[in-house]
C-alpha cells in the first residue's frame, strides 16, 4: 500500500485518490528568467520518479508543471539585456523543455504559463471572486489578500500568523491593511507588461498564477501538489489561502516537497550564483548521473553535489549496466535456482521500498543484489536463456525509475577490451610477474571494475 508524506500533516499518509485510478498532479515549474540549474533538475527528476511509480502502480496520471513567464526577476533581466521580457522567457522555456527531454523526463500533460489568455482569464476571475468574497481588497490599482480572513493561514508551513506578525510594521508609503497582506495584483509600471482589469492595468502576482492555472487545468481540489521546500512559505502557504478562501473547498490532499541540491553546503541558488547549469552537467556526464545523484538520496532531505556523490552515481550506473551483460562465450548452463529466487523476490522488495513514501535508495539496493545474483550465474556459466527473466526484470525495475542505461557511440566495445587486459593479466600471472599482474588489478579497480581469481580462472564484474 503506497504510502506518501504528507507536509501539511508532517506524516506518511496511505494514497487515496479523489477520483478512482486517477491522479490530478500539479508541480511548479521555474520562473524563467536565466539558465536552469542542477537544482531545477532533481526537483523536475523527484517528481517524474514519483509520476512514473504512479503509472507503474496503475494510475492515470494528469501531470501540470506551469512556466511562471511574467515576475519581477524576468522584468528586471530583460532590461538589463535590453530585450523583450516575453523573447526572453520563451527562449529560457525552449532550452529548459530540452534539457528535461535529456533529462528522460516524461513530458507534463499541460505545461500552462501565467500570460496564456486562459489562464488570464483565470487569474481575474478569482481575483474578482476574491474581492467580492472580502478576502481582497484593491488600492491604487494593487490587490491584495487579506490574510488574517483566512482562519487557517500557516497550516502548511506550521506558522502562526500572529507570530509572523508580531513586531511587523508598515512602512511608511505602504498601502497595505497588514504587513503580512500579499500581493494578487500589481499595478503597471511604465515599460512593463500590463493587463486590463476592472482595477487598473496591471500583471498578476507570482502567487495567484500557480493558483489559477492549477485550477484551470486540474479543477477545484487535486491530489498532489509537488514542489522544492524553498516554496512551502511563502508561495504554497499563499496558494492554499488564495484557492481555498476561492472554492470553499480543500485545495490539495497530499503536498509534496524535495529538498535542496547544495552546493559548498548551500543550496543552489540564481541569486546567489552559487550553482552548476544543466548544460554544464550533461556537458560532462550522462543524463542517467544526474538521476542516479538523485535517487541514492531521500527526496525530501538535502542532496550533496560533490565530486565523491557525482562518482558514486557514475559507478552505480556501471555496476546497473554490468548486468546486461550477456552470457560469456564459454556457457554451457548452470543451476540458476539462486537466481530465479532472487528475481521473483526483487519486485516485491522493490514495490515494497517505492510504497514507502517513493524510497528509491532502499529500491535501488534490492535492484543492486539482483545485479549480483545475475553476475554470479553468468560467471559460473548461465546461458542466455537462464540469464532472460532476470535481465528482463533488472530493465523493468530500472525504467521505472527513469533510468536508460544506454551505452555512449562506441562504449559497446568496453566489455571487449576489459575482457583483453583480463586475459594479459592472466599471462602476466602465467610468468610470475605478481607486481605487474597486482597493478593491472588495481588499474581497474580504480575504474570500478573487480578482478575476482578462482580455481576455475579470472572473471571481472563492475563493482
């Protein structure tokens, strides 16, 4: 039984959907205003992993991820470059829907953006409904949300609105009512893009726009809401005031969150220029490196990018593909009871970890000791034939997960020419020369390659 956690309860919740076998799944998508960054990726590789697991188990899964294409920080880079602010967003929206499809990540059902005309239509609409409600009020062609109307703001973030209000002060020149009322509607700025509205000409707030198109696209209430915890406050606080305080009904049942990609222990971040760009990554690895780096961790803790973390996805990939490898030249069949156990067992252990709030290191490592069990039978002779069930189950298992696994142009001969220096190795170890023979050993175990000598003679697995 899948099992989710849930950050508004701050517990893992047994997964039930609004609708029978269908799944509504909205997650925020960047603000795009420059390149995106290796932080960007595990947030959009978090919440693929969990929409495939979810289809594996069956559901349909209606996937939103908008583009924010209208915020300050686009305003203020398209001036600093001097273009338009709308070429801008839609040159950085293009690149970053290409690295998602290097990425293997499933393209969105919908991927909305705030100036579409619908979602326009959508944002005026509550607004207006907001308004009419007394949940928002208009000064100077800005809309704000009262936030003290809404009794239950802060149950996400677990703030209490007194508290985060104790000691605020308007400034002098705000019109707000309260310091903690938060934008909706944005007066026009001389230059800047600008609706027509009852109120005044103007653009939306950053937070009424994820609203509107997760209402539009998705209806009233949804499943899963999916996000980097950097948005839990004040963006997803604000979302469920501004939806809730709209409908009258509860706006998402299950909220998700990734932890930060970090960086020199800081989370990555446009701001602060501390980051590594998407491009920059697949520049120097595969695409399965990146998903590998996210799946040795827990979702929701913080992830490390280092030298050490970026080389121990790279040998997990290895050691995953060495198990694709066919049955050696010389098989004649062996008792392969071991191993046809171990494959039966896999996927229940592996359902076992997903159902466990989307446990993928736990997965990975009953995926691991099926690799081994295949490696095992294939050095002790398993012919192609015996090695089929499992090989078959090790791609399931690893698609599921998102993982290619795919060899690079011209990696196809690596088995070859390991299998070359094995045997060289072999004939240095004919003629005694123990310190050559030990340094060729240890060569490839710097490689991640595993010398085993037996009785029987030398094998090699990835480790």
């Amino acid at each position: 039984m899948l099992r989710l956690y849930n950050t508004q309860t701050r517990k893992k919740e047994e997964f039930q959907t609004l609708e029978e076998g269908k799944v509504r799944m909205y997650v925020c998508g960047p603000t795009v205003y420059d390149n995106a960054h290796v932080g960007h990726a595990m947030s959009a590789l978090v919440f693929d992993i969990v929409r495939r697991y979810l289809q594996y188990r069956g559901y349909d899964v209606n996937f939103v991820m908008n583009f924010t294409d209208v915020d300050d920080k686009i305003i203020n880079r398209a001036n600093e470059k001097g273009v338009d602010p709308f070429e801008l967003a839609e040159g950085y929206i293009k690149a970053y829907k290409e690295h998602l499809d290097d990425l293997n990540i499933l393209p969105a059902t919908v991927n909305p953006r705030a100036t579409e005309p619908k979602t326009m239509k959508q944002i005026l609409a509550m607004i207006e409904g907001l308004i009419e409600k007394g949940y928002a009020y208009t000064v100077n062609g800005d809309a704000y949300f009262r936030v003290h109307k809404d009794d239950d703001y802060g149950k996400l973030s677990g703030r209490n609105l007194e508290e985060m209000q104790a000691g605020a002060r308007i400034a002098v020149g705000d019109i707000k009512e309260n310091p903690g009322d938060f934008a909706i509607w944005k007066n026009a700025k001389e230059g800047e893009p600008a609706w027509e509205t009852p109120w005044g000409n103007g653009r939306p707030g950053w937070h009424i726009e994820c609203s509107a198109m997760c209402l539009h696209e998705l209806g009233e209430s949804i499943d899963i809401h999916g996000g980097g915890n950097d948005l839990i406050f004040p963006h997803h606080e604000n979302e469920i005031a501004q939806s809730e305080s709209f409908t009258g009904k509860a706006f998402v049942r299950y909220w998700m969150h990734n932890g930060m990609m970090q960086l020199d222990g800081e989370a990555m971040s446009k701001s602060t220029g501390n980051l590594v760009t998407i491009e920059a990554f697949l520049a120097d690895h595969e695409s399965d490196v990146m998903r590998m780096l996210v799946l040795n961790g827990n979702y929701r803790g913080p992830l490390a990018y280092t030298d050490e973390s970026i080389t121990s996805a790279e040998n997990g990939i290895k050691r995953l593909k060495s198990g694709f490898r066919p049955a050696t030249d010389k098989a004649t069949g062996t008792d392969t009871e071991t191993l046809t156990a171990k494959t039966a067992s896999t996927r229940d252990a592996f359902t076992q970890a997903m159902d466990d709030d989307i446990n993928t290191a736990g997965a990975l490592g009953h995926i691991f000791e099926l690799v081994r069990s295949i490696n095992s039978a294939r050095d002790a002779g398993a012919t192609a034939e015996q090695l089929r069930d499992a090989q078959d189950t090790l791609r399931e298992l690893t698609g599921i997960l998102g993982l290619e696994l795919t060899e690079k142009e011209g990696s196809g001969d690596a088995d070859k020419f390991i299998n070359l220096l094995v045997e060289v190795r072999t004939e240095v170890r004919a003629q005694k020369l123990w310190a050559l023979s030990d340094q060729i050993r240890d060569k490839l175990k710097e490689l991640g390659i595993s010398i085993e000598d037996t009785k029987e003679g030398t094998s090699w697995r990835w480790e």
